[in-house]
C-alpha cells in the first residue's frame, strides 16, 4: 500500500488509515494522515501519540505528546510558513515508510521507534525514543561509530563535541579563554558527519548527551518543555545549512552599514567624549559607520540606573541633536539595552503598574538582587511586558537611534521561581533573548516596513536568526587564549543558522596593560569576520585612534580594507539571507570526502573565495594552514600553495589570506563611510591559473538601506565569468534586475588579471581592440586601456561597461 499525501490522494483514500498491532513494548496502535493542513501523520502509541510533520525540504518535526504533560509552542520553526512539501507515506511488512524529499522516517511497528535514512543510507535511529518522568523528559538516539558531532551553541570545546556532555542553559562565562563548556548561547542542536541535523525544539534547561555518559548513545534531557525534535537531512553541508533555515527562518538582510567600522567601549560617558572619538576616527582617516553607547547614556555610573532607559540629561544634554549631526556625517548611532529594571530607577513604578515584570509565585512583580542592584526582569512573554518595552523602543527610534544592542539577555541572572506569562523560568529559560528579539524586529518593521532592523545580542534559541539576531561571543578575556576560540565559536554558530556571528575585537576583559600585537592581531581577523567592532573595558582604549603611531598605521590599511572588500562582503550577507550560508564557512565544505577537515577550528573559508588563518600566538612568523586542495595565491603577494597545507610567511603587518584560484575578487575605491559606496569605480582582481580553466561569480547590488529590496526587484547583479583555452582568456560580463536609487548607468571596470605570464597578443573589449600602455602612469590616467606589469606578472585592463553583455577576450602572444 502506498498512500501520496496530498488534498486529492485524501478524497479517493477517505479520512483515516487504521492499523491496529499486538502490544509489546511501546508499539504503534494506529495512525492518520491530517491531509488538509500539513500533510501531517499521526499515530497512537501505548502511552500517547507521536506527529510527523513535514516542515521544509527533507525535514520532519516529530512531536510526542502524553496526556497531562505540558506542551509550549514550537520557537524554532519560523512561523506563517506554507503547508509542509509533499510527503509519500508506504507500507512494508513491520513498518512503515514516510518520505519527504530525500529524508525517509521508517517507523517500526513494536517495538516502536523510527530511524531516518537518506536514500537507503542510515542516518540515525531512535534508541528508546522518548521518555518522559516526573522531573525529566527527553529522546535517546543511537549514534554510528566514528559519527562526528559539532554544533551545541557556543563552546570553546573543539569543533567535535562527541563525547561531551553539554548544559543547555544560556549563562554568561566572564573572561573565558580557550575552554568553555557553557556560555551565553547554547543550542540544543548538532551537525553530524553524516549530513543530518538534528534539533531539539526545547527551551527548557537540560542537557545534550553526545556520547559522554554511553558511548554510542546521544540523549537529551530537559525539566520541562516540548517534546519534540526536528530532523533534517542534505546531500552536501552548505545544502543541509539551507534545508535547515528553510525550517528555521532566513536571517534578513541587514543595513550596508553593518558591516562597517564601529567605535564601541565600556563605556562612552558623554557627548562630548561621543564627538571627540568621532571626530578623532576623522581626523586619523580612519572609515567609520557607527558608534555604540553602552550603559552609560542612561546612567552616571554602573550600578542603579539600569531600567532608566531614558537619556541621562547632564552627560547627553542634546542626544536627538547629536545623533542627527552623526547621521549627517554618515555614523549610525546604537544603544544598549537590558531586560533588568532595578528598583531603584526611575521607570520602576512604571513597570509595575504597567505589568510589564515577571511574577512571583505571590503574583506579584519578582525582585532580586545581581551585580546591577535589586531587579525586576520585564516579562518579553506577556502582552504588557512586550507592549511597555515597545513603547520605550519606538520613542527612542523617533528621537534618531539606527539599532540595539540587546545586553544580558541569557537573562544574565534568572531564578527558577521566576513566573513568567506562559511558564516558570526553567521551561523557557533559552528563549528569552529569542523572544526578545522577535519583539524588537516584529513591532519595528511593522511600524516602520521601509527598514532594516540592527539588533546585536548575546543570547537566543535555535531560529533566532530570522528575527535579524547579530550575536557576539561574550566577554572575552583580552589575551591570547581569549583570540584564539573565536573562529570555533563562529563557525559552530554559523552552521546553525548564526551566520553574523562575531568577538569584541581585541578583546574585552581584564588585561594589565597594552598588548600591540594581540590587539593588531586581533583587528586584522576582524576584517574577515562579519561585524567590525572592537570593543573593550576602557582602562585600555579598544579605538585603534587612541594608540601608537605604528598601531594605527597597519590597522588603518586594515580597516580601509574592510570597505574596499564592501562588494564582496555585501554579497556574502545577501547570500546569506537567500540560504543561510554562513559569511565564516568551514573547510569541510570545500572537501566534504576529508572528514579530518571538521576538526580545524583556526582556518576557515571567508566567503567563497577566501581562506584565512587568523594569527593566535605571539611572535609568529609563519603560519602552518590547512588546506582543503586545489590552488590558492597569498592575497598579499601572489605566492602560490599548492596540497593540503601551506606554510605562510607573516610579519606585523600581514596574516595568512589566500584567494582561491579561479576567483574573481571585488573591490571599491577608499571611502569614509558607507554612505559614500558606489561601485561606479570597480576592481576585479581575477587569479589565473590551468587548475581553474572556467569559473563565475557575482556581486549583488541594492541602495543598502531599502527593506526587502530583493524581492522588490530593487536590486542588481553583476556576474562575471571567466574561459581558458589554449588561445588565451575569454570574460563575459552581464547584469540583471531591476535597478535600485543611485544605480551607476555605467561602470568603470579596472581587471587585473593575476599570475599571468605575457604581454597579450591582441586584446579586445565588445570586439574593438584596447591601446597597449606602457607604464603604470599612463595607464592610471587612462580612461581606457591595457598595461603589463611585467614583475608582478599582472595584466591590468581598463574599460568603462554599460548595462549591456560584454565580452574581453586575450589572446596569448
């Protein structure tokens, strides 16, 4: 018997299929197919019933229930999705088989359970399933020898977590260096080996088993919650990552300014010192997109004003003029907020009679104490709570702030008698700052649709990235130990959604006194992360401006690099809200046959078409980097590596950046803010090379600002694609969409072609030949034009490209 799950196959079947089975064990009493809504199957077990829904491309929720046991909504499915994808339901003798595209459950009659194959491949199985007592429910699965387990949320732990076993219970970890089992955001989710991704949809405290309590066995335990877990398979990682967001929600598109230079401490104490630390990025040629206040624009001092929420008067005596006259100069201004109002602010008894706090168990508005004073926390679950805080937002948006900054969202300090609208503080515990967020990106986009929401956080759940959640690693120990996690911690992150996920650059914590080369280090990464924000304790200055002569000079080239690479950046966040491919990727995506690769946690692919190895220690001058195969070239000098490691030079001023052969690199010239990009001037650095005879890329366009400008055909591609034959080199440029405000009409386009050996025989663009120039003068006064530089082994071209295809052809001598 095979049933097709759909609206027709529904009326010639009639409503139910029943299939009664002889107990033993926990065994399958009957099931249905709810055909009308979700192409869901549910079946009747001995002590309850089980549901299978198909939630996006081969991914299935399956929901357990017991009478009496309390269920929460699902927070990691993005809502207002379309009716799951076709399902294909088949029976076998003991079993059956329920398909959604390439992910198979096969339910086993009794004793009941289910495992999951990828065509006839196993994945994973349950072992005894779900379980559920008094104090603790969970699911157990059996895991395959030599499977390999990342994910978990932040750890600092090593890329593999099989055989930990790790809190789920976001908690900050101050100071941390290069181990942490338990930090600000832990997901109860993990990639496996065998591209499958499996999530717990729980936001109970509990505990993810990978094997270290039995060796084979990966078992989740929660104190409450729901009782429901969400498989999804792929053919590939980066298509796994993508069926998964399918699931979970796309992280949207952020502001262009994003991901520009930030000036951030602990704290800016004033308007005056605001202005002087802008005007000092100005005065050092230093680009800059935002400033971050921290909790000092609503108080004096640290402890008793958080919950003011409110401009402190005396220190920002004319904040709206301030951040208006930032703006003018291009610099978006972000405030930090936290979910603790202390009794003794000002907004206290607001909150209170606004019933905007959490409970006691009396009823009334829960206080205690933590490092800021005696607290409530606002209740983010209830109307009013979302409703008070909302008000404090949107009068703050009015007055001219461009993003948040959501601050000790774990909620830093949470006591378990906490009530909160839909439960205790354990149940829900890991959606706090997820619930935050969505309130944040909800009640702005609705009121204000035309823009792109900035919300940085420190904690969330699994899907928390659709509500346009930017996290940051914590407070991390200003050393060594606290540089050398942070591109584990990204990459662990990235591949579950967290795509933007980031450090305070030259650390936050401690730290006796000024370390030049961790902090040089330490922003040279930065370029290749996804948000550019140092950010530090103020005994030592965390702006590159504030330091020594040499100390600015490389870092100022460095940020300056940040927004020459704003072409290619801007396309890794674009592609990142169509697939959910992080903008940090790692190597095991490049050669997914070499599983040694999802052991590297220093190395990793910064887009497509860049590999960086971040220097992490003192007094290194070469740098042993993994390699995934293929051809790479040192971005900063062309050298070539070739095999599955190189061993890269470095000094002060550089550290290992490779390009991939075949690549096309994208370039703007010196700007001083966002604001100014245009890329009516644009530089295509192309790496030749025989291993890569024909390859393509693109960059996406739009105004950076406009909502959604995708989908409203606000937008432009520009794709680029390179042949090699025995001739010489063939590039064809084309563009689509359908335009954005300030679109250049044409385009200035300098081509320099890489590890190229001769001066070209003919060269032609649209088929009318180019002048050969004879020095780099004439060629840089050149409207139009072609120059080998013969040392360097470069062909550089020059043309001006409208709107319409375009090829260039070189011919070898």
């Amino acid at each position: 018997m095979t049933a097709i799950f759909s609206h027709q196959r529904f009326l010639a079947l009639a409503a139910t299929l029943c299939l009664f089975i002889q107990a033993h064990a926990q065994e399958l009493r009957s099931y249905q197919g709810h055909f009308e809504s979700d192409n869901a199957l549910t079946i009747q077990i001995t002590d309850g019933e089980v549901t299978l829904t198909p939630v996006g491309p081969s991914a299935l929720e399956i929901h357990y229930r017991r009478d009496g046991l309390k269920q929460l909504p699902s927070f990691a499915i993005a809502s207002g999705k379309k009716s799951g994808p076709e399902a294909i339901l088949s029976e076998d003798e003991g079993k059956f088989s329920y398909r959604v595209g390439s992910l198979n459950a096969v339910i086993h009659k009794s004793p009941f359970h289910i495992e999951y194959l990828r065509g006839q491949e196993r994945l994973l199985s349950e072992e005894s399933g779900f379980f559920a007592s008094d104090t603790l429910r969970g699911f157990r699965f059996a895991l395959a020898p030599g499977e390999k387990l990342l994910g978990g949320g932040e750890r600092v732990l090593g890329m593999d977590r099989r055989g930990q076993r790790l809190p789920l219970y976001n908690r900050a970890h101050y100071g941390y260096t290069t181990e942490s089992p338990q930090m600000y955001f832990s997901l109860p989710a993990v990639v496996s080996s065998n591209k499958y991704l499996l999530l717990f949809d729980n936001t109970a405290t509990g505990t993810l088993d990978l094997g270290a309590s039995e060796q084979d066995i990966l078992q989740f335990e929660a104190v409450a919650g729901r009782t429901a877990y969400i498989v999804v398979a792929g053919e590939t990682y980066p298509q796994l990552v993508e069926n998964y967001v399918n699931v979970t929600g796309r992280q949207p598109l952020p502001p262009r300014w994003a991901l520009g230079n930030f000036a951030s401490r602990f704290g800016y104490h004033s308007e005056e010192e605001v202005r002087a630390t802008v005007d000092k990025f100005t005065e050092e040629d230093f680009p800059l997109d935002a400033v971050v206040l921290d909790l000092y624009w609503f108080g004096a001092d640290i402890k008793g004003h958080m919950g003011n929420l409110a401009w402190d008067k005396k220190a920002f005596p004319a904040p709206e003029k301030m951040m208006a006259e930032l703006n003018e100069r291009g610099i978006n201004t972000i405030l930090v907020t936290e979910p603790f109002v202390l009794s003794t602010s000002a907004r206290w008894q607001e909150a209170v009679a606004g019933n905007a706090l959490a409970k006691n168990l009396a009823g009334g508005p829960k206080r205690f104490d933590f490092y800021f004073g005696n607290t409530g926390l606002i209740d983010v679950f209830s109307k009013d709570g979302r409703d008070w805080f909302w008000n404090i937002y949107d009068g703050l948006l009015d007055q001219g702030v461009s993003g948040w900054w959501g601050d000790l969202g774990e909620p830093e300090v949470h006591p378990a008698d906490t009530v909160h609208a839909i439960g205790m503080a354990d149940e829900i515990h890991n959606a706090f700052g997820h619930t935050w967020a969505q309130l944040l990106y909800e009640r702005q986009t609705a009121k204000y649709p035309e823009r792109r929401p900035f919300i940085m956080m420190r904690a969330g759940f699994a899907g928390s990235q659709r509500y346009g959640m930017i996290p940051w690693t914590g407070d991390v120990a200003r050393e060594w130990g606290g540089l050398q996690p942070q591109v584990e911690l990204a990459l662990g992150m990235g591949l579950l959604g967290f795509g933007y996920t980031h450090s305070d650059l030259g650390g936050f914590a401690g730290g006796d006194k000024f370390d030049r080369e961790l902090y040089i280090r330490w922003l040279q990464y930065g370029v290749f992360q996804p948000v550019y924000r140092p950010h530090a304790q103020e005994h030592i200055a965390s702006e590159p401006v504030f330091h020594d002569r040499r100390t600015r000079n490389i870092l100022r080239e460095y940020v300056k690099l940040r927004y020459r690479l704003l072409p290619y950046n801007y396309t890794l966040a674009f592609e990142n809200s169509q697939t959910g491919l992080p903008l940090m990727r790692p190597l095991f995506f490049e050669n997914e046959s070499d599983l040694s690769l999802l052991d590297v946690k220093h190395t990793y692919l910064w887009g497509n078409d860049f590999l960086v190895a971040p220097v992490v220690e003192a007094g290194v001058d070469t740098v042993a980097v993994k390699l995934p195969g293929g051809t790479w070239f040192d971005y900063w000098n062309d050298t070539r590596y070739t095999g599955d490691q190189a061993l890269v030079p470095v000094d002060l001023e550089t550290i290992p950046v490779l390009v991939r052969a075949g690549a096309f690199i994208p370039t703007i010239g010196d700007i001083n803010t966002s604001r100014d990009y245009t890329s009516k001037t644009l530089t295509l650095d192309y790496y030749a090379h025989k291993s890569a005879p024909a390859s393509s890329s693109y960059i996406y366009e739009d105004d950076g600002k406009t909502a959604n400008a995708f989908a409203l055909g606000k937008y432009e591609k520009l794709h680029f694609s390179a042949h090699r034959n025995t001739r010489g080199l063939s590039f064809s440029f084309k563009r689509e969409g359908g335009g954005y405000a300030g679109m250049p009409e044409s385009r200035t386009i300098t081509l320099k072609i890489h590890n190229w050996q001769a001066v070209p025989a003919t060269l032609e663009v649209g088929g009318e030949a180019l002048p050969r120039l004879l020095s780099e003068k004439a060629f840089n006064q050149a409207e139009r034009g072609a120059w080998y530089h013969k040392r360097a082994q470069q062909l550089l071209v020059k043309f001006d490209w409208h709107r319409a295809p375009l090829t260039l052809t070189v011919k070898n001598p």
